[in-house]
C-alpha cells in the first residue's frame, strides 16, 4: 500500500457497512419514467436557470426547459415529454428551496430533434464546449459544478492533465463502478472528446483499487480505441481519495495551493458520470436528462438505476422494494458528505449520485468532551486541526479558526467519523465557514456602501 | 409519502471507536504490568490496586454530582488514573495516602479543569509527584510490603527465574546502583521478570512491554512518543556509559511504565505527530538529566510532568500547515 | 565556565523566579491570557532585569560600599531601577519605535516587578562579580520569560476547556500555576 | 453600603479589612503572599511589618500631597517607601532578628510590594492624613489577616504545627489518651505524617487558589442575600 500513491490523512468509512449493503455487483437497471417528474431550476453551483416554459405548455423529451442564468450556470432539460402543470417552489436535498418545472408525463418519451455531432474531431474547442453548455452538463460527482466553465480555461491558466474521478470513495454508492464497468467504451471516447476540447494529451483516470474489474475494462477500451495518452491509475482504498486536490495530488503528485482550484497546477478533474453525459452529448446529441444513482442502505432489494432527472426519491425506492423497518433518514448522495433528505418526495438531481436508507447508525450519538487523541489530524486530508478548529468555533472565536485554516476544510467529513468521543468536528468547521464567509460578504457590502457614499 | 426522515448536517457514518472502548483497551493493556505487581508483592499490590480505583471512581462520581454535571465515570478513564496512580506506589506504601492521591488525582488535577481531556498534566503523575514530594521516606520502595503465604509459591518460582531470587525484592529499586555506576547483583533477566525492588506495576519489564507494544498496535497510543522517548534515552546513555548500560537504565525504573502508558496520555502529549516525537524526545532528555545529575533516582515522572506542562506551547508552534499551503517565509 | 553552566541551570529551571522563588508572581498572572503578551512583558523584563543587574552591581561596588552605605542598599536599588526602565522607556522610544510598541506598555509596571528588586538583592548576596550578576540576571529573566510563556500557553488551552464558573480568573491561575510548580519540583537539585 | 456616605475612619477601616481586602478582592502583593507564608509566625510577622510601613507611607505622602507635584509622585513615593522599608528592615535585624533571617530578602522586597504603592497612588495621594491612616490600618490589617490565615493553613497541614506548636500530634495524643481512659484500651497515638509539599511552593499557589474559591463563594453567596434582601424591601 505504501507502494501506491497516497494523499495525507485519510480513513477507512467502509469498515462501517456491512456486506449485505455493499451493492457493487448490481447492474444498472432503467427506471421506468415516473408519472410526474419534478424539474429544479437550480441543480448546479452558479446562478439559477430561468425557466422557458409555462404552466400549460406541451414538452418534449429533452427539450431546455430553463437557459442559463448567467456564465456560471446551466441550462435545464425536460426528462419526460408531457405537459407542464406547474413552475413552483420546492424544496431539494439540504433543505434549500428553489423554482421547479412540473411536467406531466405523457409516458411517450417523444424525444426533441436531436442534432449530434457528426465529426467532433474536426470541431474547434470553443465548439465542443459550447455543446458541452447547452446540454446541461454539470460536475456530477456530487458538487454540480458547470462542466463547460472548468472546459474553459480563464486567463493565462494552461492546462496539461485531464484527472478523471473514477475513485468512488464514498461507501455504499457504485453508480460511478457500475458506469465504468458498464460504459468503459463510452467513457473513453467521452474523455477523448474532452481531452478535444481542452486540448490536452494527457488523461489520468483515478480509480480506487477495490474496484478492479472496472480498472480492467477501461484499460481495455485504451488500448483498443486507441486512447493515446489516456491512462488509468490504480489508487489506494482511502476516503476521500475522490476530493478533487486529493485526486490531484495521487494521480500528479501536484499540490493544489490552498484558497486554489485544481487548475492552478493545470489540471481539470472530471467526474466519470460527467464524462459519460458529455458522451452523450456530443455523440448522440442527447442534453443530460438522466443519471445513473445507486439506491442503498435499508431497502429490500439495493441496486443501480438509471434514473431520468426529477424523478421523485420515492419511486426509486419503491423500485428497490421499499424501505426496511429501522429508516431513520434518508440521504442524497454517500454518507460522507450527503445531505439529509426530510422527505421522500424530493426529486433526482443532476448530482445525485446515490440514495441511501439509513438507521440508528446514522442518528446521531451523544458528544463527549474531546480526549485530545489526535485521531481527527491524523485523518484531515487537508492536514488540518479539527479538535481545535471545533474549539475555536464553538467558542465564537472565528478570527483564530480562520488563522488556523478553517477555510481549507472541504467537509469530507473524515474527522467526524474518526473522532472517538463522537463530536462533530465537520459541522463545526461547517458553521465556521459559514459565518467566516457571511462576515467577509458583510464586509464587503459595507465596504462598497462606504465608496459609494464617498 | 412520508415526511419524517431525521435530519442532519453530514457526515452521517460514525466509527465503532469511542472513548470508553479506548480507556478499556489501556486498561487490558495495563493489565499484565497490575498481575506481576501481584505476584511480585503480593496482597497489598492488590490492596492499593483496588483502593487506587475505586477511590478515583468514587471521587469522580461524587465531584459529578456534587457539581451537578453529566456523570461520565462509564468512561473508564478514572479506572486508568487509578491503575497508572496504584502501578506508582510501592507496595509497602500506607492505604491512606493511596487514597490521598487519587482523590487529589481525580479533583484537583482532572475535575478542576473541567474533567475528561481538559486537564494540562497526567493526573495519576501529578498526584504521585505530590506524594512523592510529601511524603518522600514513604514512597521509596526500599521497604516492600510481606509476601503473602497465598502468593509465595508462585513468586518463589518468579524469583528463581531470576538471578537472586527473592531477597533482591527488599532491595531499592535497581537505579540506586545504576546511578552510581554499578551494574553488580543485577541481570537483565531480572530487570525483565521484575525480579527487584521498585514501584507495584513498574517491576517487570516483560508485562509493561507486552501491554505497551500492544496499544501501539492497536494504533490506541501513538508509536512516536514511546519510540522518541525510549530511543532518546537509550542513545544518551549509551554514549554515557555504553550499550550496557544503556540497556539497564532502559529496563529500570518507571522509564517503560512512563513511556508506554503516561507519556501517551492524549489531553497531556501533544496532539500533532511532530508535536509528539518533540515531546518524546524532550521526555527522555530530561529523564536522563534528573536521573543523572538531581537529587531524584527516579527522573519519569518529573521528566513527563514537565513535558505536560510543555505541551501546549509544543502544540502552538508544531500546527500542521494546510494541505497546499505555501511555507510564507523562505 | 562551571559557574556560569551553573547560573544558568539554577536560575532557568531549579531556583526559578516564578516557580520557585514567588518573585514576579503579579505580572506571572496578571499579564498571562494571552501568548503575545506574555511574549512581550518577558522581553521587556529580560531587558531591564540584565540592565538592572549590571548597574546595582556598579552602584553596590562602587558608592554603596566605599562609602559605607550598605544599609541605603533598598532605596538604592529601587531608585536605580526606576530610573533604568524610565531611561529605556525613552531611549526605546526615540531608537526602536517598532520594539516601544510592542514593550512600552510593559514598562512601566516594571519599576513594582519584584523579580527586577530581586535578582539585585540576590546578586549583592551570592557576591557575584560583575559579569556573574549580569548573566544571572539574564538568565533568571529567561526563567521567567520562560515560565510565563509556558503558563501563558496553558492558559490559553484551558480557555477553550469546560473549566468550571467558579475556577475563572485568579482561582484557576494559581491552581494551575500551582501545578506547574510541581513539575517544576523535579528539577530540585539538579546544581 | 458605605458608598452614599461620606466617608468616616471607621468605614474607610472596615472596607480595607473586609470589603476592598488586598489579598482576596484586589489581588495584590501576591509575592509575599506565596513565599512567606509557610509558617503562622511568618505571616503575623510580614503582615504587621507590611501594615507599619503602609500605614506610616500612606501618612507621610497624604501630608505631602499637596507639596509633591503630580509628575514626580512616583519616584517621591519609591523614595518615601523605600525609607520606610529601610527602617523597618533595620529595626528587625535589631530586635526580632529570627524573624529577619526567616523573612530574609522578602523585607526588602516589601518595597515593591503593589499594595503600599496602589494606595499611596489611589488613596493618600487624594485623602487627608486620618482617612489615610485610617486606610492603610485597614488594608494592612486586611492583608495581615489573609497571610495570616493562609499561612496556618499551609503550616498545620505541611508541618502539624501553629506558630510552632504541634497541635496534631497534642490533638491526637490527647484523644487516644481518652479513649483509653474512657474505653479502657491501650491503643497507640496515630502518627501525623505531615504533608510536606503544603510548605513548598505548589501548596502556596494550591492552597490560596483554593482559598480564593471559597472566599469568592462566600462573598457571592453574601451578594445573592443582600440583593434578595433589596427586591424584598
């Protein structure tokens, strides 16, 4: 294992998830499009999408039914052709709210004219990333950024190295496995398509070694396609060897600066389910309207769906056989860093990549008074204090938790897991974030008032 | 439809380790060092063994409901004062100032400072350096306690193991000569079987290793802080006085009990894995100088205590840099 | 050179100012919250307690002694040592503005710090020579600064701790000093 | 209590002895605190050389307060302090010369000792002589009393003695004796095993800290009836 290349910090979330959960050899099965989908305009990181349809309004399967609302966002498509029968607020996974399309499915699946690409190796980068726009594709792995704004690169930035996220670190989820197992040649040719519009040589594709059928296949397809300058790297089990400066850094050896973005060493990180839509997109001329999402945890018959986009979380849970007595909350996304699901009408998003049926296990426990143990550094993947930073912030002191790098914490979640006395280091690091960056916004508006008063 | 799912920030998996199963596992690891002080010295071993933790116990639980707080006593860390305090004593010392330092232990060096992992020094250290510093004649282990008739067979067959057999126990503990230079009337066999004089659990070598090498395995106390420590000691004096004798002093005294089981201590030792081997080092640095040139024969527990107090300022300058971060000076 | 290894070990760790001998106990707790003050007032006392120790000597050796004024020695040395930490103040402020702002507030609650009296006395008394008394007095300063750094680190930690209401403030510094102390015990006879 | 009123030489008195006391209300003269007080004697004799000194400075600087200008004030009371000092210093090393030698280097140091210097700065400078008077009796009776009793403390526990005298060892002779007179036994006296680190430095910081508590206790306890005592009335 020391052999293997490996990020500091680091801990093992799967020793908790007993085998019968573990999903991994479950195919991917197409869920049956539900009666009524339920679209969010806002499914990515950036500005809101504005809706381009009205209560009353016929669709299209695949058709934008909400363009971008700014350069940082996304565009929306229809998963179902149907009518709209409402545009209204909803809330999504974390408790967040936002405008949503209803459409009523007319379960005719009557795709929008598709105009697929016919040679995108003659198209120019600025092309390619324009399809890559219009299709809605956003980071999937979980954080839903816009895929076409990390494909464009800002300012002098040069980029050498496309990192795929293959890695999967998150226990019960095997959505991304499955992909890779299934679609190994689609995802090479999607990677070949990015590398395109990057105009890069080379791609790196991260895969944890637990998963060594699915190293298999994809080295396969690199042969075979002729993947020039793709190669795929077995990494070591260790959560979360998916962050994307953890990934970075095992697959290049490049420390991203800290406050910096992968691209500051020259990298653009992609997640294996983006890569695979933008496949689809560019090949087929299909927008994103579907994902595959892994159904885990307390259901009778766990499995992998591919899901179309607002599909309530009750019919996938319906499809697995429903929930198992002892649910006590449902997550979107791996246990790690998903958020907390108050009901199970909230839709499928673009960046959902699992559903999980939790029990008692996921409630939880009583804090105890922290023994100092040092088991939270140890694991901080971003070599941070926890123990402290969790101190500092529960007693107001946000100016010293900001001095110790509080800013740097990605929320993995790895300390939280780790700590013995069963404090919650990751959510105090949270809420520090969270006042640290409302300040500086105060700040900010303050500042701009007073320039603009003199 | 149901609308009732629990609601959390993430992350919502846990691991199985928690405080008390930590505070068990020493207590198993401290195990074999309390049933050799047994066999070693007999029933008043266990008498103070006994006394040293239900006393903490005890004090614990009362101060908690006296103060009116969360009792924690189920978290067995009083149980671990209490053995490390007992495994401190010698075996002839008096019931009552067992009972002294525990409660001073528990009260003023745990309780006081707001109990599980506030307190800045060891306690059962802290509480053993008061008695040690009151009652100084008391604690000298030259005057060990009467083997019992109970216990005689077997500490008979312990003893021959070793080189004098029984007498060596009514001698002082093993350092006394060392410090002068001596080696005479001491084997490493009997440093290792705990064959001498001494504190109840600091005799034998062979059950403070076996429980020591087993809660860094367990990764429950951190290898560096035993390593750096013992290592430090063992290369001063080896250019002391050669390897020999480096070796001797390695296997005297409270050195193995110090560095396996109070040095680790988490709320007293510094929390970063630099911060550690400093604090390792600067253990068996002091260890080496009290027992070379102070008045104490006994160095440890002076030699952690001031690391304790050093642990903070350790832990203020050895603050891990963020992944990423970029050194701003050079 | 034994000497002075001996100075220096006695007045850092054995014989410590602070935990040893209680003198410049008022500042050790007073001025001990936070780390970059305690940083600064150990500074400032170096500064003076060498300076001060450098010219009591002078003023012992050459007008209280000749003149047979021994029993003047008290007002004497309290008198040099206001005056000293006044002249630093100043000479601080025109030649060092930078180092003024970080000491000057600790200045002048030098002239009560009895550790400064103290390592005087303590020199006139060990009979040290001049160089001796300068360097003890350089280096009970560090014990001090030492001590107090320490103490102020600790102090720090316990902030963020769950200490009870009634331990805030001077009840917890002594106690914790107190426990310091015992540490600082084991050092007994180490000179 | 004594706010409202003008202030008399017996309130000025009481509120240095109890109310404003150096040692447990304003924290001052920690030094001589700690390191003398390991025998009854000793802090009887600090706190009485202490009190003098205050008490004659306090006098001397409250004379002179109109003639001392405002920028000089505190060379003039190092200077009238240090006389003082001298003076007691002299007076003992002639007539209680074991006292002198077990106070040692402290009677120097009483020089500095913040107390005599806070309240010539906040009070003699700004009061006429007999409140000033009145003031330093207080305030040295205040601290008096306080190194007083922290010193019994630390003796009876960390030698079994008061002033010298074995109290423990009479107390416990003395009812074993009962108790075999009265029971007919023979039993023998325990022995009291002093607890020596009560006398050396960790158990002055220890014991006064916990004095501090339960003054602080006491005094809030005091604070919590007056003011159920106002709502009342």
């Amino acid at each position: 294992m020391f052999g293997l290349r490996m990020f500091p910090g680091g801990t093992h979330p799967h020793e908790r998830v007993n085998g019968k959960s573990v999903n991994g050899g479950n195919a991917i099965v197409d869920l049956p499009a539900p009666a009524r989908v339920v679209i969010p305009l806002q499914q990515h990181i950036g500005a809101p999408a504005k809706a381009l349809v009205k209560k009353g309004d016929a669709v299209l399967m695949g058709q934008k039914i909400g363009e971008a609302g700014g350069f940082v966002s996304a565009p929306v498509h229809a998963s179902v052709s149907g009518k709209v029968v409402a545009v209204e607020e909803i809330e999504v996974a974390g408790g967040a709210r936002t405008q949503a399309v209803v459409i009523e499915n007319d379960h005719q699946d009557a795709w929008v004219e598709l105009t697929p690409a016919a040679h995108p190796e003659t198209m120019s980068a600025a092309e390619l990333q324009q399809l890559i726009r219009e299709a809605g594709i956003v980071g999937m792995g979980g954080a839903g950024f816009p895929t076409s704004v990390k494909l464009t690169p800002a300012g002098d930035k040069v980029i050498r190295t496309l990192v795929i996220n293959g890695a999967e670190c998150e226990p019960y989820l095997t959505a991304d496995h499955r992909l890779m197992l299934e679609k190994a040649g689609q995802i090479i040719d999607g990677i070949r398509l990015i590398m395109l519009a990057l105009d890069v040589k080379r791609a790196i594709i991260g895969v944890e070694k637990n998963k060594p059928d699915a190293i298999e296949a994809l080295r396969a397809c690199c042969t075979g396609v002729g993947g020039d300058g793709i190669t795929v790297m077995a990494l070591p089990v260790m959560y979360p060897q998916g962050g994307e400066k953890q990934l970075v850094y095992a697959t290049t050896r490049r420390k991203v600066p800290a406050g910096g973005l992968p691209i500051d060493v020259g990298c653009v990180v992609c997640n294996v389910g983006t890569v695979y839509a933008v496949q689809q997109a560019i090949r087929e001329g299909k927008p994103l309207v579907q994902r595959v999402v892994t159904m885990g945890g307390l259901v009778n018959n766990p499995g992998n769906f591919m899901v179309r986009i607002g599909t309530p979380v009750s019919a996938l849970i319906e499809a697995c056989g429903g929930l198992q007595n002892g649910t006590k909350m449902l997550i979107s996304g791996g246990p790690m860093m998903g958020a907390s699901l108050h009901s199970d009408e909230v839709p499928v998003t673009k960046t959902t990549s699992g559903v999980l049926a939790l029990g008692d296990e996921a409630i939880d426990p009583e804090e105890n008074p922290c023994i100092n143990c040092g088991r939270c550094v140890k694991t901080c993947p971003m070599q941070l204090v926890p123990a402290r930073l969790d101190l500092l912030v529960r007693n107001g002191d946000f100016d010293q938790a900001e001095k110790c790098g509080v800013l740097n914490c990605m929320e993995c979640g790895a300390c939280t897991f780790a700590c013995p006395a069963k404090r919650l280091l990751t959510q105090s690091c949270r809420h520090g974030k969270r006042v640290i960056s409302m300040r500086r916004k105060q700040e900010a508006a303050k500042a701009a008032a007073e320039k603009a008063k003199d | 439809m149901r609308n009732n799912f629990a609601v959390a920030s993430s992350p919502h998996l846990r691991s199985k380790a928690t405080t008390q199963r930590i505070m068990l596992e020493v207590c198993l690891a401290l195990a074999p060092a309390g049933i050799a002080g047994v066999i070693l010295f007999g029933w008043r071993a266990a008498l103070l063994i006994a006394v040293c933790v239900t006393t903490c116990i005890v004090s614990e639980l009362l101060w908690q409901l006296v103060t009116r707080q969360k009792v924690t006593v189920n978290d067995f860390s009083a149980v671990v004062t209490g053995l490390l305090l007992a495994y401190n004593l010698p075996a002839s010392a008096p019931v009552w100032m067992a009972v002294i330092g525990s409660v001073l232990a528990i009260i003023l060096v745990k309780q006081l400072f707001g109990g599980i992992g506030s307190n800045f020094m060891n306690p059962a250290l802290t509480a053993r350096a008061v008695l040690f510093i009151s009652w100084s004649a008391l604690m000298s282990a030259a005057d060990p306690a009467p083997i019992s008739a109970i216990y005689d067979p077997i500490a008979n067959f312990v003893g021959k193991l070793g080189a004098g057999g029984i007498d060596v126990l009514s001698g002082a503990t093993p350092l006394n000569a060392l410090n002068a230079g001596s080696t005479e009337g001491l084997s490493l066999m009997s440093l290792l079987m705990g064959t001498h004089g001494g504190m109840l659990g600091e005799t034998c070598a062979i059950a403070l290793i076996i429980g020591g090498v087993y809660l860094c395995i367990r990764g429950i106390a951190d290898w560096r802080i035993p390593a750096a420590f013992i290592g430090t000691v063992f290369v001063c004096y080896f250019f002391m006085g050669g390897a020999e004798m480096a070796l001797y002093q390695l296997l005297s005294g409270g050195l193995l009990l110090g560095a396996f089981f109070m040095a680790t201590d988490y709320a007293t030792s510094p929390i970063t894995g630099l911060g550690r081997v400093i604090f390792g080092v600067g253990c068996g640095l002091l260890l080496f100088v009290i027992r070379a040139f102070a008045n104490y024969p006994e160095g440890c527990s002076f030699a952690i205590l001031f690391m304790n107090v050093a642990t903070p300022m350790i832990d203020r300058f050895t603050m891990p840099r963020p992944f990423g971060e970029v050194k701003k000076h050079g | 050179m034994n000497t002075y290894m001996t100075i220096l070990i006695g007045s850092l760790l054995v014989n410590n100012f602070v935990m040893n001998k209680f003198l410049g106990i008022c500042p050790f707790l007073g001025v001990s919250k936070k780390f970059d003050t305690a940083l600064g007032m150990g500074m400032a006392v170096t500064f003076v307690m060498t300076a001060a120790s450098f010219v009591t000597w002078i003023v012992n050796e050459f007008l209280l002694l000749p003149f047979d004024l021994a029993y003047m020695q008290t007002i004497a040395y309290i008198l040099v040592i206001a005056v000293l930490v006044q002249i630093v103040e100043m000479a601080l402020k025109k030649l060092s503005p930078s180092l003024y702002q970080a000491l000057g507030v600790y200045l002048p609650l030098i002239t009560t710090n009895c550790a400064v009296l103290g390592v005087a006395i303590l020199n006139t008394d060990e009979g040290y020579n001049l160089l001796e008394s300068t360097f003890n007095g350089f280096c009970a300063a560090l014990g001090f600064t030492l001590a107090m750094l320490l103490f102020a680190c600790i102090r720090e930690k316990l902030s963020l701790a769950k200490m009870p209401k009634w331990m805030d403030g001077f009840p917890g510094a002594l106690i914790t000093a107190g426990l310091m102390a015992i540490a600082f015990q084991g050092f007994g006879g180490l000179i | 209590m004594a706010k409202n009123k003008k202030p008399t030489f017996l309130s000025v008195f009481l509120n240095g002895l109890i109310f404003e006391n150096p040692t447990f209300a304003l924290m001052l003269g920690m030094c001589p605190t700690l390191a003398i007080t390991i025998a009854g004697s000793n802090g009887l004799g600090m706190g009485l050389a202490t009190t003098a000194v205050l008490v004659c400075s306090n006098l001397l600087i409250s004379i002179l307060r109109n003639v001392i200008p405002d920028k000089v004030r505190i060379p003039a009371f190092i200077v009238v302090i240090a006389s003082f000092v001298t003076m007691i210093d002299l007076l003992l090393k002639a007539y209680i010369p074991a006292l002198s030698a077990s106070l040692g280097m402290y009677i120097p140091l009483i020089v500095v000792n913040c107390i005599i210097f806070a309240r010539a700065e906040s009070f003699a400078f700004k009061n006429p002589p007999v409140l000033s008077i009145a003031d330093g009796l207080g305030m040295g009776l205040g601290f008096t009393f306080a190194i007083t009793l922290l010193s019994c403390i630390r003796e009876l526990i960390g030698a079994g003695k008061l002033f010298g005298v074995e109290v423990i060892r009479l107390v416990l002779e003395a009812g074993t004796n009962w108790i075999n007179a009265t029971f007919n036994l023979e039993l023998v006296a325990p022995v009291y095993q002093p607890m020596a680190i009560m006398t050396q430095v960790p158990g002055g910081f220890v014991t006064l800290g916990i004095l501090l508590i339960l003054v602080n206790a006491i005094s809030n306890a005091a604070k919590k009836k007056a003011a159920a005592k106002e709502v009342q009335a």
